[in-house]
C-alpha cells in the first residue's frame, strides 16, 4: 500500500510539471517579435559581422570590444522580446560576447557565455516559473560553438602565427650575423653530377649495351658524392637526358641501390623472378676515387630472372670499375700534362716579369692555369711583423690589392707556420672564420688553397686560390700549386729584393723621405707634364729653425729625433701623389702637383701649426720646435721660369727666416 501510495505521488507531480513545461511553451510563443522578422535580423546581423571580420584593415581589438559592449544591451533584449531562450536571436548575443573577448582570450568568452546564459535562464524562469531544459542546453550550445569555440581556434591560430613571426626574427637576426646561411647560399641536395664527356662516353656506351642484355629501360652508374656526406649520385646513364636518369623511381629504389653499395652485395626490388630493379656495388680500383654503384631498372619487369642478374650483374660492375679507373688513369694524365705545361709557361713568363706588380699578375694567372680556380690572389708577407697584404690578384677577385692579412686569419696562419692549407668545401670556414682579414667583405668562400712561398730566410708570401663552388679547389690541384709556389718564390724573392734596393736608393736612411735625387727626377717629371697637359705645380721648401742650437745643447741624436718627428708630420699631411724628401740637412722640400698658389700656401700654414702644436720631448723636457716655410708655383700667373722654381721658393723661405721665422712666405715680391 506504501509503494503504491508514493508511485501515485509521482505520477501526479509529472502530470503536474508536463502541464507546466505546455503552458511555458505556449507562454514563450507569445513574443512582441515574430520568428520570421526575427530570423531575417539575424542573418543580417551575421553578415554585417563577417564583413567586419574580412575587412581590410582588421579592426583592432579595442574597437571590437567596444561594439561588443555597445551591441550586448540591444541584443539582449532583442532576445528576450523575440522567444527569450528559445529565440534564434541568441545567435546576436554570443557575437557580442565574441566581440567583447577579442582582447582578452577564450576564457573571458567562457565567461561571457556563462554570464549570457545565465541571465536568459534566470529571465525565463522568472517569467515562465517553469524552465524548460532542452531548448535551455540548445542555446548553452549556441553561445559555446559561436563565442567561445572561434575565439579559442583563433588565439591557437595567432600563438602558432606570433611564434612563426618570432622564429622568422630569429633567423633574420642569425643570418646578419653570419651564424645561418640564406636559402640560396646553402648547399644544394645531392643531384645529378654527370663525368666530363672525355670520361663518360665510354661508360655510357657500354651501359647502353647492358640496358639492352638485361631489357632494362635504364642502367644507370652511381658514385659516392663527397659534398653531401658519401650519398649516391648519378654519374653516368644510358639515357639520352643530360639532367639525369629519367625513369628511375629515386624514392622507392634509391634506398636499395644504397644498400647494395654498402653491403657489397646484389639487391633487388621484389621476390618475383623478373624484378624491376637489380643493383650491386661497383668495387674501387687502385688509382680511382671510391667506387659506387651498377643499377639495371625496368617499369614492369626486365626480361631476365633473378639468378641470371646474381650470376652476371657483378661481372658487369666488375668491367665498369676498370673502365672507370682506366679512363680515369688516362684524364689524370691528360691533366698532369695540362699542368706541367702551365709550369713550364708559368716559369719562362716570370723570367720576362720586371716589376712586381707584373710578376704577382702573372703568378696569379698561373695559379688559375694550374689548378682550374675561379679567383687567384699573391700575398706578400712580413714574417718579422707578423702580417701581409694582398700584392696581386685575378681579374674579379673577390679581395682588393693592398688589403691588410692579420695573423689570425687563415691565410695568415698558413704563412706563419709554412704549411699548404686546403679546404675543399670551405663554407663552413668563412663562416666562422677570418680567411684574409678584419677588413675583408662578407660573403662566404667555396672551396680554398692557400700555399705559403717559403725560402731560407723564411716565409715571403703565399698564393691564395678560391673556387666558386665547393669542391672546385682539390687537393690534388693544391699540390700541383705547390711546384708553382717553388718557382714563383725564387723570381718573387728577387723582385723583393731589388725593389728594395731601388727604394733605398731613393730613400734618406735617417727620416724614411725621398733623398734629393729621387726628388729632382720627380720634380723634372711632373714639370714635364704640366708643359705638356697643363695645370700647376707647387713647391714647398721648409726648413727647421734654429737646428743648429738644438744639435748643440741637446746633442746630435735629438737632432735626429726632431727631424725624424718632423719628416713623419709631413709624411702623414702629404696626399699619395704629393712628393716629399729631405733636401739636404734639415730642408724639407714637398712637390704638391696640381695645386695652385693658395692651396700650397694652405698646405704649408697647417704643416707650420701642427709642427709648433706638437713639443718634442728629450732628456726629461720638451723642446719647442717651428719651421719656416717658402712657395713658389709653376705653371700659374705670374708665370715662373721652369729653371728658377727652386731657387724662388728657396728666396721666399729666406723671407721668412730674416722677417722672425715660424711663418710662410711666398715668391712674390709682395710678400706673405
């Protein structure tokens, strides 16, 4: 009686609450808005939303939140006058919540959402009394696919897009400063490298023939590729494609052909008796580089079995590798002989070679003759100081005549210690490395060879040589350079020294200026050219005042010092094609061509200042030191006789000298 008591108990409140869930339902169809005009806002309302989204430029996130806050009380109500929870005009409401998270993530959309679904829940009950739960979780679910599920995507898509951006930074960054190559610097996948044509016909013609034994659409010939790690490559095929095999499948057989290299053993593609491919490893011989490969392949099927390819595949890689060290043999000859020639050459031009410069071009263009190089440099080296310079180099050199070669370079290391460097692919050391120096341009060396030119008394240069891909410089090629650099050194290590002979003949021992003969013929060659091409030149003579009293109260080797001091001044404020030599005694004499009157007299004013500016110390105290200046100009108005230049800069120093010394006079008679 109990049970049946609370079963009716039961029965009765689920009468009940059906009534009540039908009388919410008839009570939410009585809305201000019918569910037609209400469908038609929203549509529009979507698609207002998604302009905005696609717009160019996108709305920044502040201006989104706003329309979100701005939008949220109108589709509120909206909602509510048009079926409340069961109202399509929900879809409004999460756009709000969407808009108003923009800035901030998907966990305020959650928040949103909830706060959304919260107050429509808590507006229906109190205007239904009775919630009716499955129209309930049908808007939960809009409010969650359209606020918070976009916004959570979009923040996945935005981290993925800030870190790529991040990445990319990094990458710009690294490759400024050298650590990572640009994608065009960096070296190429193992590809095709076909043998020269001298060395590959062969080969070819006989690969033809096993293509046709075997009914094979292609024999192909693989070798051991040594810029990418010993990878197999293509050298020769029977196919008629200069770019390479054309019906050989690289990434279903090419992991069979390798392992047949390296096991030394026959492989193939499949257990049936005709396979498609067959491949076995071709052994190396005496005299050649490392041997490779022998694959025989066909789209369907070749028309011999297994056991005949086992039987006789090897005979045929066996044939191949004494084709190929034979040919080999043969080129290595051919270019054995190419470069005892360029020797031979190389040793009779330099005999012809009577200056420096002429020798250093033609040793440059020898080292290219013998070892096939792209670029060519001549260094010269001072072993005492422990650095060099760039003396000559090939035309389109990558470094420039005179540029400075630092001990802690790679070149500079090989003529320290005396030892030939090679490094066939050399990217990896420009990059972490200096080659020639500090002052070199970036960019990134190939392949380098770099052989010191040693005699008895010691290093005295080096020959430098640079590929234009990696690989391009061998070994065997920097070992040909060498017999070069022993030729090279003697004609070199002459015009060494007799170019200092020469400089010493024109050089005074004591101040490192022209001496008065090298003067006079350079003073002759430039009046000749102002004859001839027109323009001035000036003449500056100086003169140290008072030497006399200095060499006599302070001795004659603080003499030397001031005049040593004084010839650097001028040595350093001179241009590169001014003239400056001690004259004799304590006169200084600067030719300054193409220089008027007033650029000379210029010239001679900052000399003056910078010599008073600057005390000589000796002995504990500084002497004070002036000179006295003269100019005269040849080739300007008034005119000077040609023979009398000197002697009227020589006057015009005198006037200086008798009107109080430490100033500049000039030629003309109207004085300073």
């Amino acid at each position: 009686m109990t049970a049946a008591f609370f079963l009716l108990q039961a029965t009765q409140r689920s009468a009940d609450a059906a009534q009540a869930a039908a009388q919410a339902a008839a009570q939410g169809q009585r809305t201000f808005v019918g569910i037609f005009p209400t469908m038609a806002i929203v549509f529009f309302a979507v698609f207002i939303a998604l302009l905005l989204a696609i717009r160019e430029p996108p709305l920044d996130s502040e201006t989104a939140r706003r329309i979100g806050v701005f939008g949220m009380i109108p589709a509120m109500l909206f909602t509510l006058l048009s079926g409340g929870i069961q109202s399509p005009a929900v879809v409004l409401v999460a756009l709000c919540v969407l808009a108003i998270s923009v800035p901030h993530g998907p966990g305020m959309a959650f928040v949103g959402a909830l706060a959304a679904f919260t107050t429509l829940l808590g507006v229906e009950g109190i205007r239904s009394r009775v919630i009716v739960w499955a129209p309930a979780f049908v808007t939960a679910a809009v409010l969650v696919s359209t606020a918070v599920i976009p916004r959570w995507l979009a923040g996945r898509v935005f981290r993925a897009v800030d870190a790529a951006n991040r990445r990319v930074a990094q990458l710009e960054e690294q490759v400024a400063q050298g650590r990572v190559r640009p994608a065009a610097e960096r070296p190429r996948e193992p590809g095709p490298t076909r043998l020269e044509s001298s060395v590959a016909t062969p080969l070819i013609t006989y690969l033809r023939m096993l293509r046709d034994i075997v009914g094979a659409d292609e024999a192909i010939l693989w070798r051991h590729d040594p810029r990418s790690d010993g990878v197999l490559v293509p050298v020769a095929w029977s196919g008629d494609d200069p770019d390479g095999p054309s019906t050989f499948r690289s990434e279903e057989w090419l992991p069979l052909v390798t392992w047949a290299a390296d096991n030394e053993m026959v492989n193939f593609d499949a257990t049936g008796g005709f396979p498609s491919l067959a491949a076995v490893s071709v052994p190396p011989r005496i005299g050649a580089v490392a041997g490779g490969a022998l694959s025989v392949s066909h789209r369907t099927g070749m028309r011999v079995d297994r056991d005949e390819l086992k039987r006789w595949l090897p005979r045929h890689a066996d044939h191949l590798a004494d084709m190929l060290a034979l040919v080999e043999s043969g080129d290595e000859v051919s270019r054995q002989n190419t470069t005892t020639l360029a020797l031979l050459q190389a040793a009779t031009d330099f005999q012809k070679s009577r200056t420096v410069n002429s020798l250093g071009a033609e040793i440059c263009q020898s080292a290219l003759d013998v070892t096939g190089a792209a670029h060519a440099a001549l260094v010269r080296w001072d072993a005492d100081a422990r650095r060099g310079e760039v003396q000559a180099t090939s035309n389109e050199a990558p470094v420039r005549v005179g540029l400075v070669i630092t001990d802690d370079s790679a070149v500079g290391g090989s003529c320290r210690e005396a030892t030939p460097l090679t490094w066939e692919d050399a990217r990896e050391l420009s990059r972490t490395a200096i080659v020639y120096g500090r002052a070199e341009p970036k960019r990134v060396v190939q392949s380098l060879g770099v052989v010191p030119l040693v005699r008895p008394e010691g290093v005295v240069g080096a020959i430098v040589v640079e590929g234009n891909e990696a690989y391009r410089v061998r070994g065997e090629s920097v070992r040909a350079l060498r017999l070069l650099g022993a030729i090279a050194a003697v004609s070199l290590e002459s015009q060494f020294e007799y170019e200092e002979i020469e400089r010493r003949a024109r050089t005074d021992a004591l101040t490192g200026l022209s001496n008065r003969r090298h003067f006079e013929e350079q003073m002759e060659r430039l009046l000749d050219e102002c004859d001839r091409y027109g323009g001035p030149v000036s003449l500056v003579v100086a003169d140290i005042d008072h030497f006399k009293l200095v060499n006599d109260s302070y001795g004659h080797d603080t003499g030397d010092v001031v005049l040593q001091i004084v010839a650097k001044v001028f040595r350093d404020g001179v241009r590169t094609v001014d003239i400056v030599a001690r004259y004799g005694g304590e006169e200084i004499a600067c030719l300054l061509p193409q220089t008027d009157l007033q650029g000379a007299r210029e010239f001679a004013e900052r000399m003056r200042r910078t010599i008073e500016s600057r005390p000589i110390p000796a002995e504990g105290r500084e002497i004070p030191v002036t000179v006295s200046f003269g100019v005269a100009t040849y080739g300007g108005d008034p005119p000077v006789p040609r023979a009398k230049l000197f002697s009227l800069a020589d006057r015009a120093l005198y006037r200086s000298k008798e009107q109080g010394r430490n100033r500049v006079s000039l030629h003309e008679a109207t004085g300073d």
